[in-house]
C-alpha cells in the first residue's frame, strides 16, 4: 500500500519557477536573444546545468565551458536575490495542510528536488519540520527524467519505490517518478502533465481521499 508521499520543491510547495523564469530571461537578453513563458517549461525540474543548455539551444548559441559556468553562476545570483526576500506566506496555498494531513495519516514525507538552492528555500520558508528526508540537486549526480533523486529518497526512507506517490510539476518529474515505479500525481496543467496519473491545479485542491483512490485504480 501507499506508505511515502514525495514533494517536488519549484511548483509544488512553492513558485520558484517565476524567479527561475525572471532570471534566465535577463540572462538571454543579454546574450541577445528573447527567451519566452513557453520556453521556459521546458526547464522545469531540470538541473541549472541542463536549463542553461536548453536556453542556448533557444538562442541557437553555442559557448565554451568557461562561459557558460559563468553564465550559470550569474544567474543563480540574480535567482538568490529573490529567493532571499521569500517568506512563509509564499508557501503555495493548501502544501502546508496537505503535508499535516499526509503526517497524520501515517504516510512518511520527503522533499525531493532537483533544486542546489533547497536548503536556504525550506530555511526561509520554515519547512524543515514537515519532512522526513530532504533530497536536493548537491546529493544527486542524473536528474530528472532519471528517478534518482526519488529513489534515494524511498531507499533514505525506507520504503520499497512501489509504495510511494511523487507529487510533480513538471513533466520530466512525472517521467521520473514512473521511472522509479512510483505513483504520479501532476500539479499544474493536465495538457502539460499528459502522463500523469492524476493531475490536479494544487495541493489545495486534493484531499487524501482522492489520493486514496488513484492509488487504488
Ligand atoms: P537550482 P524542482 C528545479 O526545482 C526547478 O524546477 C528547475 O527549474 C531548476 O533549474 C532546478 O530546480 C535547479 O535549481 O538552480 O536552484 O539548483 O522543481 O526540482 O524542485
Ligand atoms: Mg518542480
């Protein structure tokens, strides 16, 4: 049965991926080049190194390795200059009730992100206590699509993949949490997370009954 739930991070407890968003855009403007909304998806869930990749490919340049470690740490500047400002109140609504409910029932919780910045994010947010392990991008070497990050988490836990319901939004996370052999619950756009089990617009929105039965599909 249903014994862990693992929470992405950006877009799932809270919306990083605007500040994400602000900063790679600033990055592209001043390479030359406009980088939209759209594009942007595309870097959900992936790493800072593989967002940057996909950025140049936008902008059809190509740079050598010294560029582009500068460019990844310019803009992971600009995105800590407002992670910096975030408070509790940006916990996206119903993540906080959701993951007490989660608790309460028994079911173990982690924090599995692809995020190197997760730790001043729970810090700043004061989340720590809502979960049982905290896995982040500095402890995982293949990112999403790959399933590591939350297969170390079942294996940190303690609980077999199979019995463990990933929380996503993004479609490289949901491809990673099948993967893992794990149940996959979309937050976000149904037309986004087509290969979701259950897609749902937020935490807020789903009840632990409804969790119940998608896992008994
Ligand atoms: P950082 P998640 C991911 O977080 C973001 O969705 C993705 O856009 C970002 O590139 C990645 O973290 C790395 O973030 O630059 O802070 O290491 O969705 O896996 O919680
Ligand atoms: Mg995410």
């Amino acid at each position: 049965g249903l014994s862990a739930c693992l929470f992405d991070l950006d877009g799932v407890i809270v919306d990083t991926a605007k500040y994400h968003f602000i900063a790679w855009r600033q990055i592209a403007r001043e390479l030359g080049f406009e980088f939209t909304e759209k594009d942007n998806e595309r870097l959900k869930g992936v790493s800072r190194t593989r967002s940057l990749e996909i950025l140049l490919e936008v902008g059809g340049l190509g740079l050598d390795t010294a560029t582009k470690v500068a460019l990844a740490e310019k803009k992971n500047a600009v995105y800590l200059s407002y992670v910096m400002k975030m408070t509790p109140a940006e916990i996206l609504p119903g993540a906080e009730r959701f993951l007490t409910e989660c608790r309460s029932a028994g079911y173990k919780t982690a924090l599995a992100t692809a995020s190197r910045n997760a730790a001043v994010i729970v810090e700043l947010l004061k989340i720590a206590s809502l979960f049982d392990v905290v896995v982040d991008g500095n402890r995982v070497t293949h990112t999403k699509p790959d399933p590591e990050v939350f297969l170390t988490c079942a294996s940190e836990l303690g609980i077999p993949p199979a019995s463990c319901a990933v929380f996503e939004d993004a479609e490289a996370g949901i491809e990673a949490a099948h993967a893992g052999c794990m149940l996959a619950i979309g937050i976000g756009d149904p037309a986004v997370l087509k290969k979701a089990d259950l897609v749902v617009p937020g935490l807020g929105e789903l009840s632990l009954e409804e969790l119940r039965a998608v896992w008994a599909e």
